[in-house]
C-alpha cells in the first residue's frame, strides 16, 4: 500500500501524466461540456431560456444610467423589479460597484440587452486574448481557448476575464513601459476588492511610476465620473459598501445568502463557524498573502513568479470572491507554462497549473459541501512558488532578469 501512495506522489511532483495527448484532449472534452450547457442552457430544456443570468445586473444600472437616472442604481427594490422583469422570475443582484464601474458599461445601456450582453462579453475575450494569445502561442491555443474560468464568466453573464486581460497585459508591461502598466492597472478599480494587493507588490517591487500611473488613472476617471454622472452615485456608493459591510457583521444580507458561491476563507470559515471564525481565518489568510506578495515583489524579478503569486494571492485576500473570479489566473498559467517548456518544469509545477486550470470548472460544485479547494489549491501555489525564495535566493535574484526578458520579448 505504501508502495502506491509513494508512487502516486511521486507521478504528481514530476507530472509525468500530464502527457501531451492528454493535453490535446482534455481541453476538447472541456469545450463540450460548456458548448452542451451552453446549448442546453438556450433552448431551456426543463426550465426557462438562458437570459445571461447576472448580466442582468450590470444591465440594468447600464440602462438607468443611460436615463439619467444616476443614483437610482442603487435603489434595491428597483433594481430587483427590473431585473426580474428580464429573468422571468425572483432575482435580485445588487450594485456594489463604484461609479467608474458605471462609467464604463453606461454606452451597454444604450443597446437592448442581447446585443449588450454580445458586445461586453465579445469586448472581455478581445482585451483576455491580447493578454494570453501572444503567450501561448499556436499550441496553447485550445488550452487558452477551454480555459474554465472564461466559459464560467460567459455562462454567468460576467467578464471577469476582461480584468484578466488587463492585469495581465499591465504585468508584461510592467519592465518595459511601466507607465501604460500602471494606467492599466488604474482601470482595475471598477472591482477594487480583486486587487487589494496589487499596490502591496508595486510598493515592494519599488514600481514607482507604474504606481504614479495608476493613481493618475483612478483619479482621472473618478472626476470624470463625478463631472458625467453627478456626486450622488458616489455618495449612494458609500452607503451601500456601509450597508454591505453592516450585513456582513450581522451576519445577515445578500453575502450570506450566495455564501455558498463564495470562494474564499471568509466564506469558508462562516459556513463552519460562524461570524467570528470567518474573520478570524480571513485575516489571517490576507496577512499571509500580502507577506507573501511582499517578499516575492522585494526579491524576485521573474514575472512568472510574480505573477502566479500576486493573482493567487490577491484571491485569497479578498472575501468576496466567486468562481468566474478565478479567470485571474489565466495569464500566470500561461506564463508559468511557457517558462516550464523554455527551461523545465519545477517539483509539483505541472500537477499544480492543471489544478490550477480546471478550478473555475469545480470550485462552485465544491463549496456548495463545505470543500475548501479554492483555498487550498491557492494557498499551495504560494507556497510552491515562492519556495525557490527561501532556499536560494541570490541565485534565482541573479538568473530571474533574463528570464524575465526572454518572457516579455517573446
């Protein structure tokens, strides 16, 4: 018996069963699976059409703002009456989002909801693309293309790999032309609460202009907001991140009600615990990412590394998080993967990117019991990452810049 488990580990850590036709293969039976949803989902066999979901909620706030009607977004009870009059049934997704968010879908608004729906999502795979095509090249194709968590977004009604494309695209600018990185990075803040630690690695890794770049960006954007919509969605804005958070502490409202969706250690914790150990685990787990982030943003100049380990930590860091979030590591897997076939693949490496690559597909199915995978498998990607640190330092701070250049000018 002990026979067999050495062995399986041992076909884990080198990643020998991660053959090349399996990789043809596996991505096509992904893209089934989604084109059957997907078609099952249209026709509504056994239920309703497919009406892009929670689409519905960046519609709505979209056409009301193309009224005029700035502040109204944030009006529950109207909120819910239109988008159930487009879902067909009880729904209720609130806005949380700040107004630059509102700024930049207000032209949806204008278009009627399917045609919204094409162009926002044709919008995220065109910006998702520019990020991951020129990394994975030709033979990355399908495995960029079945990539879970953009099939998860799209069958949601999101675009989270549109932000995806963003950080990514600021990362591989990062070196060359830090300024357009950090301008990028500035429109991020539509979902500030995804990249809590993106100032934490661009103040460790001394990215001073980049970081100049983005506060000149959010700033820029949010006096547009305010000179184009008004002060009050800003105003309304506040009170509603107040209500959220005073849900939150009473352990009441709509985190609690979508809690099993959530994919983080808050969640994770409030499902077994209760309030206070949600937020104990939360802090705790945020303390350790950002340390981490810290560290590997001070030491490493390889943007393999520090991609992998500032997008799973900036997961890890926030409490609100959902699947069609984890569309984040769409660029880290392709760079790790490419560096991986340049140079050689590290212990654990390949086990742990096609882990990383399926978990949009289960994460959901697993919380919904109480299984903490998404933590777990992030958790393991920092520490399998930012390892090589510990151990040799010097050496990998000697070798990274070149690297780091051959990714980039690729």
């Amino acid at each position: 018996m002990g026979g067999v488990v050495m062995a399986v580990i041992s076909l884990v850590r080198d990643g020998s069963w991660l053959t090349g036709s399996r990789l043809r293969v596996y991505p096509v039976m992904i893209l089934a699976a989604f084109a059957g949803a997907l078609i099952w989902l249209a026709l509504g066999v056994g239920s309703k059409p497919w009406n892009g979901s929670d689409f519905a909620g960046l519609w709505v706030p979209a056409s009301l703002a193309a009224e005029g009607r700035f502040a109204a977004i944030y009006d529950a009870a109207l909120l819910q009456r239109l988008q159930e009059s487009i879902i067909g049934g009880p729904w209720y997704q609130n806005w949380p989002y700040p107004p630059i968010y509102l700024l930049l879908i207000l032209p949806l608004g204008l278009l009627p909801y399917w045609w919204a729906f094409l162009i926002w999502e044709g919008a995220g795979l065109a910006i998702y693309w520019l990020a991951v095509g020129r990394l994975v090249g030709r033979d990355g194709f399908l495995l960029a293309l079945a990539f879970p968590g953009v099939w998860i977004g799209i069958l949601n009604g999101h675009a989270e790999f549109m932000l995806a494309g963003l950080l990514g695209a600021a990362l591989l600018r990062l070196d060359d032309r830090p300024s357009t990185a950090g301008a990028l990075i500035g429109f991020c803040a539509i979902k500030p609460h995804l990249f809590l630690l993106v100032p934490v690695a661009l103040i460790a890794g001394a990215q001073w202009r980049a970081i100049l770049a983005a506060c000149i960006t959010i700033v820029a954007i949010a006096a547009l907001s305010v000179a184009t919509l008004g002060p009050e969605p800003w105003r309304a804005f506040l009170a509603e991140v107040a209500g959220m958070g005073g849900g939150i502490g009473a352990a009441e409202g709509p985190f609690y009600q979508i809690a099993a969706k959530q994919q983080s250690a808050f969640a994770f914790g409030a499902s077994i615990g209760g309030l206070k150990v949600a937020l104990m685990l939360q802090t705790v787990v945020t303390l350790i990412s950002a340390v981490t982030v810290a560290l590997v943003w001070h030491r490493s100049h390889a943007l393999d590394i520090r991609a992998m380990v500032l997008c799973c930590a900036t997961l890890l860091a926030t409490p609100y998080v959902f699947d069609y979030d984890l569309a984040l590591l769409a660029v880290p897997i392709a760079l790790v993967a490419r560096r991986g076939m340049q140079d050689g693949f590290r212990p654990w490496e390949k086990s742990l990117l096609a882990a990383l690559w399926i978990l949009p597909f289960i994460a959901r199915p697993a919380s919904i019991y109480h299984l903490p995978i998404t933590p777990i498998l992030l958790g393991l990607a920092l520490a399998i990452f930012a390892r090589p640190l510990a151990s040799s330092s010097q050496t990998v701070a000697a070798q990274q810049p070149a690297a780091s250049q051959r990714v980039i000018s690729g």
